[in-house]
C-alpha cells in the first residue's frame, strides 16, 4: 500500500506541478524537500518553478546536494535568479561552489547589474505567495521575517508572474481563512532590471510609493526597490559623479582624461586595423580572377555591404536580448537556429532581387549564378556571426557593446569576399 500511494504520490506531483505546488505550500518545508527529492530533477524543476521563490528556495536548499546541483543545471536560467535571490550571499557561495564554473559565471553575471540600473537598487529577498494563501498562513510565515523589511505581500498567478499587493496592515482586519486575493490591490507600477535609475526616481515622484516591485520580461518578480534605498543611492551617485569629473572611473565617460579614453581605445583599433588587413588579404587571394573579370570589382561591394547590414540586424538583435535578459548564453543554439534561417530566406530573397538587376545590367547568366550564390552564403554567415559573436563574447567575459562589431565587420567582408570571388574562380568559365 505504502508503494502504492508513493506512486501515485509521485505521478501527481509530476503530472500537476502546479496543482500540486498549491497542495505542498502549506506544509513544512523539510517534508517538501524529501517529498521532491524522491523525484527526477527534470520533474523537481516545474514544481519549484510554480511555487513562490521565498518557499521554494529553502526546499531547494534542504535538498541533497547532489539532487541541488541537478535542479539549478536542469533549470531555466531566467527562473534560477529569483531562487539565488532569495538566498544569503554565503548560501549563493557554496551554492556556486557546488556547480560547474561555467554556470556559477553565468548565474554570477545574471545577478549582477549594471550601475545605474534599476537591477542594482533592487532587494532580491522578496515576501510573496499566491491569491489562494490565507491570511492565517501569511501571518505565520510573517513571523519568521523581519518586520522593517516586510511592507507589502506580492502576489503571484498560476504562472509565478506578479499580479497584486497585499498591505500587510490588513492581515489584521480579517479573518485567518480569508485568501489573500479578496484583500489585493493592483500593482500601481513596475520596473525592468536593465531600466535606468531615472526612471526608477520618476516612477517614485509620480505614484509616491514605499517600493517599487522589480519585473523580467515574463513578469515575474525578481526583486523590488524601497524608497529609503533610492535615496542612499543617489546620495553615492553624487559622490561618485564628482569623483568622474576628474577622471576617477573604472570605465570612460564623455568627461574622461583623454590619455584614458586612449588607453580603452587604441587596443581595439589596432586590432580593427589588423582585421582589415584580412579582409584585404581575402581579396588578394583572387587578384588574377578580378583582373579577368573586372565586372566582379563592381559587385564586390554589393555582397559585402548586403552581408554587412544582415550581420549588424543580428548582432543588435542578440546584444539586445542580452542586455535585457531575454536570453541567456545557455541559449545560444537557438538562437543562432533563427538567425541562421533568417539569413538563408533573407539570403534567398535578395539573391532573387540581385540576380534580375544583374542580368539586365550584364546579360551574364554565370554572373547571376556567382552573385546569387555568394549572397545566400554570406548572408547565412551573417547571421551566425551576429548571433554567435555576442555571445562568446559575454562567455569569455568581454564587453560585447566594444569589440562586436570589429569582429562581425570582419567576418561578414571576409564571408563576402571569399564566396564571392571563390565561386567566381570556381565558374569563371560561364562568364
């Protein structure tokens, strides 16, 4: 019998996560944790997505070390951060150590943000829990919180996406079975991580808020901003803008020492000079064909300027996603699966264009051939390029804003070069 309803324990837990965060989240956490344990990570992970961050991270981390490092592997990255956030700095330590160093980088780099955002004036430790909880249940786990820190209950839908407020002043005028949700008010308004610190002041002016809750792109709730935090935070910013007008800064700003702005520019101008030399190089390498064939000197520019502007929609796509935490480096497959099969039909479209514009204006139908040809090709390598070159760029830990596209110029005009004037060499008898 026992196996019996562990069966059966186990098939509903894996067949109605979210029915089944709702049953569990009433009961001790340690019960939950050896009850989630005796399941697969793969099937651990949507119940701990479906329940609030501040109950399923201490079940996470009740778990067997072990069971701990498969969920957060087998986890969505996005929803991972919520779950650190909720923990100590010294919980996110040995919880780094456990995991393989290119995901404790990667978890790292999500949770930190960059100055002057939103992101880095956010409390990630967050009270929240679903419509269905009671009154008497959030009082309970109340008590175990710190009272300065606890002004609002945030609610959450069957999604974990925000939805209302709760003051927690009302817990007091109503019954201990009364859902919170027959007590919430709407959520008045919200910021992203990446929003900039002006429109976190803004937003405080216009709504004159304790806090403002701190959303991802999915809406769910990664952290939020108390007013008395804000205003410690311009304080420093002030000090620190003073400290920039005379050049004390990590990073260049418009006000920075020249020989600064030098230093942080120079490397990469050399290393863009030696890039063009590559792609001149490219060109070299089929000097006898241009020769023959000066139609080809034409045309060159066309491919290259086409696979130019296809790369740099790629590139800003992806460090876009990137900067608002869209996608992750973990995602890097599908995202260069779109790209890739953005710039083939892109490739496929202009080709079409190309080719009817070249044959009117040369009558060569090995011409149309080459440049049809070198245009799907470079386009397709565009698009690999703008998508992959940010991201490696991030994993390696460099800034891709800087060096992305003195690389994506060179990959794009040596694709373009060398498609173009190698299938030229390769069909110079048709033209």
């Amino acid at each position: 019998m026992t196996e019996c309803a562990q069966a059966l324990a186990s098939h509903y837990l894996t067949a109605y996560p979210k029915e089944a965060a709702r049953s569990i989240e009433q009961l001790p956490q340690t019960v939950v944790a050896d009850l989630l344990s005796s399941l697969e990570p793969v099937q651990i992970v949507p119940i701990l997505n479906a329940l609030p961050a501040m109950l399923a991270t201490p079940v996470l981390m009740a778990m067997p070390a072990a069971i701990r490092r498969a969920v957060i592997e087998k986890a969505d990255r996005n929803r991972a951060v919520p779950l650190l956030g909720q923990m100590s700095s010294e919980q996110q330590e040995a919880l780094f150590a456990e995991l393989p160093a290119g995901l404790s980088a990667e978890l790292r780099t999500m949770l930190n943000y960059p100055d002057g955002t939103a992101g880095r004036l956010m409390d990630t430790v967050v009270f929240s829990l679903t419509g269905e909880a009671t009154v008497g249940r959030a009082l309970e786990l109340l008590r175990q919180r710190d009272p300065d820190r606890v002004h609002f209950i945030k609610l959450l839908d069957s999604e974990s996406r925000l939805s209302s407020l709760v003051d927690v002043r009302q817990l007091a005028f109503n019954a201990p079975e009364t859902r919170l949700s027959e007590i919430s008010r709407p959520v008045v308004d919200v910021v992203s991580p990446l929003d900039p610190r002006e429109d976190v002041v803004r937003k405080f002016e216009e709504h004159d808020m304790e806090e403002l809750p701190v959303i991802d792109v999915d809406g769910r709730i990664l952290g939020l901003i108390r007013h008395s935090a804000l205003v410690v935070a311009l304080k420093t910013q002030s000090t620190l803008d003073i400290q920039t007008m005379v050049g004390v800064s990590k990073d260049e700003r418009a006000l920075s020492p020249s020989w600064f702005a030098l230093r942080k520019r120079m490397p990469w101008m050399q290393i863009n000079l030696l890039t063009a030399f590559l792609a001149a190089s490219v060109v070299g390498l089929f000097e006898n064909t241009i020769a023959t064939f000066t139609a080809l000197a034409v045309l060159l520019p066309v491919v290259a300027g086409q696979s130019g502007n296809a790369g740099a929609q790629a590139l800003a796509v992806t460090m876009r996603g990137l900067a608002l935490r869209e996608i992750t480096i973990g995602q890097w497959f599908r995202v260069l699966r779109k790209e890739l099969n953005v710039g083939f039909w892109n490739g496929i479209a202009i080709a079409i264009t190309c080719g009817i514009g070249v044959f009117f204006w040369s009558g060569s139908i090995g011409l149309v051939l080459v440049i049809a040809l070198s245009m799907i090709i470079a386009m397709v390598a565009a698009g690999i390029a703008g998508a992959l070159v940010p991201i490696i760029l991030s994993r390696l830990g460099q800034d891709p804003a800087v060096a992305s596209s003195i690389i994506l110029t060179t990959v794009t005009d040596v694709a373009g070069f060398f498609s173009f004037l190698g299938i030229a060499t390769v069909l110079s008898g048709m033209l």
